[in-house]
C-alpha cells in the first residue's frame, strides 16, 4: 500500500508539473487487506449463524446482527465491523455451547381424526421454528394434503419429521388383524407419502400404541422401526385443559422424552407454545431421530 501511495503521489505531481498541491485532497484507495480480513470474518460468522440455525432453538434467530455487521462492510467501516462480529460471534457460540450440553426431549404430534386447530399449529411453527415429529395416518395425508405440506415445511429451509402412522388408524390387536393387513396398512401409506415428494421411513408408531413381539417383527420387516412415546399429554381426551396439559407435560417430562400430542386437540395446540417456553431453558428440542 505505501509503494502505491508514492507512485500516485510522483504522477500527480509530475501530471501537475511539479506545482504545490495539497496531499490531503488525494483520494487514497481503500484499505485491500483489511477489507478481504474483514470479509473473511463476514464469511465465517455467517457459517457460525447456520451452526445456530441448524439447532433450531425456538425463537431464536441471529439474522439482525448478521445485516448490521454486512451493512457495517458495505459502508466501508471495517473496524466496527469487526467489532460488531466478534461481539456477536462469541454470544452465538456460548448459546450453541448452551444448547448442545442440554438433555434432548421431543415433541411428536399425531394425526389421524380432526384437523380444525391446525393452522394455529402451522403459525407457531412457522415462528418459532421448534422441531417436531409429525406422525399422520395415509387418510388423513390424502384429505388434508396442503395441511401436511406446511406441517412439514413451515417455511423456507425449515422442515419437519414425518413417521406412518398406518393408513386409516386401526386397532392391530384388538381387531387381530392378518399379517397381510398390518403389510398394507404401512405399504399403502408410504406410497401416499412419496407420492407427495415426503419419505417416513423409518419412523412408524402403532395406533393406540397397540403391539406385541410379532407385529414388531412385520414392522420392522418393512423397514420401519417402532417409535412410542413416553408422557402423553392426554389432550385427545378432551377432558383437560390447555393450562392441565402444560402442567402435565413440564411437571412429567424427562431427559429423552417424547411427547405425544394430537392435531385434532385444541388443548394440545393452545399448550405447545407455552410448553416450549417452559422448557426451552432446560432442553434441547430435537426430532426423534435425534434421540
């Protein structure tokens, strides 16, 4: 940088015919290594903010110190920044630090009956970006098949889990249903889900949570593996009230734990968001894969 500052300052001088001129008025060109340092930075804390997002922690989104670091760059104004990157950087990495230590539960919804509360469902997902795993009959995927996408996608590269959850929810003990009816009731549902670009394997709850050795064994011939849960909110009963679920479910829950949920249950819907502020703090929201 100094050799091209004195070859711009001999051809100014020699262009003006060695008259005086005021060093002051030279445009100086930008700084090149501390801008490419800087935009180095940039890069990097833009790899950190996806680190972040990839967690998923519900309602939480680093997108505003990113713009006002970029706009700080796009302004020339290297040294605030940096400033503002190194800030930022090292709260977002205690945060992930934070959430990686905290014992994993997830939250799992049901679908198999009703589906009148569930745009209030789609809008929390939407905004609080929290992980769940959707388990829906192949009934309700083909009568409720705009549904099933937002579930799934709530918005721009933020997407959910989906489990088989049988074509039309029978009772396999109960109704002592053939082998060749368990087969078709998983087989038949899995062509719907690919049929609308979506893959469940190898997730697969049982109605009612009804199974023994021998109905695990055709599952798990199909490729799924059986997914339970281990608190259930009770909200499909209809008996209790959002504020009894919330309850429940915070005062139940443990490290690992999957919830089941229903959407079909006003309950269920109105308790999530408050569920998840609750716990937020003490766990990590994960799919059950993740478990």
């Amino acid at each position: 940088m100094v050799v091209i500052f004195l070859l711009a300052v001999t051809a100014i001088y020699i262009f003006h015919g060695a008259k005086t001129f005021d060093v002051n008025k030279i445009i100086l060109l930008p700084n090149i290594s501390e801008r490419q340092e800087t935009k180095d930075l940039l890069e990097a804390f833009r790899s950190l903010m996806e680190q972040a997002d990839a967690l998923r922690m519900p309602n939480t989104v680093f997108d505003a110190d990113y713009s006002e670091a970029k706009n700080l760059f796009d302004q020339g104004k290297y040294a605030e920044a940096k400033h503002k990157i190194e800030d930022s950087s090292k709260y977002i990495n205690t945060v992930i630090a934070q959430e990686n230590v905290k014992p994993k539960i997830a939250i799992t919804f049901d679908a198999g009956a009703g589906a009148e509360p569930i745009q209030d469902l789609i809008n929390y997902l939407h905004d609080s970006r929290v992980k769940i795993t959707f388990f829906s009959t192949g009934k309700w995927a083909e009568t409720n098949s705009a549904l099933l996408k937002e579930i799934l996608d709530p918005r721009e590269n933020t997407k959910n889990q989906l489990g088989n959850h049988t074509y039309d929810h029978p009772h396999f003990i109960l109704d002592n249903l053939a082998d060749e009816q368990i087969t078709s009731e998983l087989v038949k549902t899995e062509s719907i889900f690919r049929a609308k670009g979506y893959e469940a394997k190898p997730l697969f709850r049982y109605p009612y949570g009804e199974r023994n050795r021998h109905t695990d064994e055709i599952v798990k011939s199909l490729g799924y593996k059986p997914t339970p849960w281990t608190l259930d909110s009770l909200g499909w009963q209809g008996t209790h009230s959002s504020y009894e679920i919330v309850s429940r479910v915070v005062d139940k829950i443990g490290p690992n734990g999957i919830v089941l949920m229903h959407v079909g249950s006003k309950e269920d819907v109105a308790a999530l968001p408050q569920i998840i502020d609750k716990l937020k703090d003490l766990y990590r929201f994960v799919f059950v894969s993740e478990l």
